[in-house]
C-alpha cells in the first residue's frame, strides 16, 4: 500500500545549499554533426548528514531516480548564469562524498528508439524533427526556420532518436546545441570565421601541414519502389498482436492469414487469432 506520496523535492546544491567538492562540465558540438556530442555535468557533494546513503532509510536518495532534471547556474561576476538543463544518469556515494552524474538532453535521446522514419521524398527537415522530437519525449528544443525548410530525400531505418537525429542533422548542415540554454537548439552554424592577428604577435610553435585532399566522392542511395510483388517475412506466430521490423523499407504490405494494423516502410503489425503460419508480401 502507499504510505505517502511526495510530490516533489527541490535540492539546491552549491552556492546557500548543499556544499560542492568539486564539479566538472564537458560541452561538445560537433560542427557537422558527424556525432550528437553529450554534454556531461559531474559534481561531487559533501553529504555532511548522511542523506545520500542507501543505507539511510530516511535519507534524500529515495527521491533520485535516473532522468530527473537538474538545472545549473555558475555566478559571472556577481550575476547568475545558466549553464544549461541536465538529467541525472547515475549517482554513488562514499565516504560522505556523493558524486552525481548528468546528461543534456543529447544524452536523453539514446532512451527511445525512431521507429515511424521511412524513405522520405522531398519531406520537410522540420517535420521529421519534430517526429523524432515526439518519439523521444523532449518537447522544449527549436529549430530554425532555415533547417526546418530543407527538404529531405532517402530512408531513415529503425536506430535510437539520437542517431536517427545525426543522419537528419548531417543532411542538412546543422548542429544540435544545448549549451547554455534551456532547450535543445538545431540551427545551421556561421561558417566563416575572420580573426586579425597582429603583426607584434610572435608565435614559439612550429607549422605543420596535412596531407592535401584532391577531390572528394559523395555517393547516395535511391529508393524505387519495385513493380513486382516480393515476400516480406515468414512464420509461424501465436496468436495474437505482433510487430515485425524491417531490414530494408517496405511498402503496400498484405498479409495471407490475420489482419494487418498498421505499417510503415519500416515495421508491420499484424493481429491472428490464432496459430497460423504468416506470409507478408509487399513491395
């Protein structure tokens, strides 16, 4: 039975709260968005009344549990800024001394999976973000009206909403950032940098070079959806509801006993009732 519910618990940790030991913030974007980099906050707190410890029945660590958000600030010259919104991804504790692991929300993203992609055909950039968005909770982000406006070609196959996110990301020359913000933010980066170096300036590093790069080949994929029919999947299933996901896009899909609830180019579910031998054709 329930014995009480707690409807929240604010902690204030650092500056008039919880003394901090140490901390640690690593930010990373990267320009072409190759990777979705995580941003990553660490810090490391002085349990000076034991509240952190398992052990203690009555202790605050009944109330961490992983995705919890925190929200970071450091003091710039008197005025408090923010540093960005964080979620808990792990916690230990000892000695006194707790350590707290968190994530932005590039770090959330490996939590679901993008099923509904599909080959798109000139499909808005921003509507597929905003399919993936749905797909992995996080409903405070912007995208910029000039990413929102490219039109996507090809297939997105079933993979995490982070890397579902990269391939759209890359496709479009933009980058996620959640830097000092309290939202996840996709815009296309400035990409000319003009810096003055001064001729009294004097440099003690030696140059080195690259190797030089003559051309470059892009190859991309099309997708045609065949004329002739051609078996999806085959086997036996129990009855009831079942999903099948695709290894390549799929289309138009029929079922030979059962009924087909729903399909996508990239996964199919089907409803028996009862043992049966299931052949899905499609194209």
């Amino acid at each position: 039975k329930f014995r009480y519910i707690e409807y929240g618990t604010d902690l204030i940790i650092g500056h008039e709260g919880l003394p901090i030991k140490e901390a640690s913030l690593v930010e990373e974007t990267d320009p072409i968005s190759d990777k979705i980099a995580i941003n990553k906050l660490s810090y490391k707190l002085i349990d000076e009344d034991n509240d952190f410890n398992i052990g203690n029945l009555a202790g605050i660590h009944r109330t961490l549990q992983n995705g919890q958000e925190c929200v970071a600030y450091e003091y710039v010259d008197g005025e408090k800024m923010l540093l960005g919104r964080f979620f808990l991804s792990g916690y230990d504790t000892d000695k006194y001394i707790t350590k707290l692991d968190l994530v932005d929300f590039k770090g959330i993203l490996d939590n679901n999976r993008f099923l509904d992609g599909r080959v798109y055909s000139g499909e808005s950039a921003g509507n597929v973000i905003d399919a993936i968005m749905q797909a992995s909770g996080i409903e405070d982000y912007t995208v910029s009206d000039e990413v929102r406006a490219i039109p996507l070609y090809g297939w997105l196959k079933i993979q995490t909403c982070r890397k579902a996110l990269r391939e759209v990301l890359f496709a479009c020359g933009a980058v996620a950032d959640s830097c000092r913000s309290a939202a996840l933010n996709m815009y296309i980066p400035a990409t000319d940098i003009k810096m003055d170096v001064k001729r009294e300036r004097k440099f003690s590093t030696t140059p080195s070079k690259h190797d030089y790069v003559s051309d470059i080949t892009i190859k991309h994929s099309q997708y045609i959806m065949q004329e002739n029919e051609s078996q999806i999947a085959k086997g036996e299933y129990l009855a009831g509801t079942h999903t099948i996901e695709l290894s390549s896009p799929a289309s138009e899909m029929k079922i030979n006993s059962g009924l087909i609830l729903k399909q996508s180019n990239n996964y199919v579910t089907f409803k028996i009732d009862s043992p049966a031998n299931v052949t899905i054709t499609g194209h």
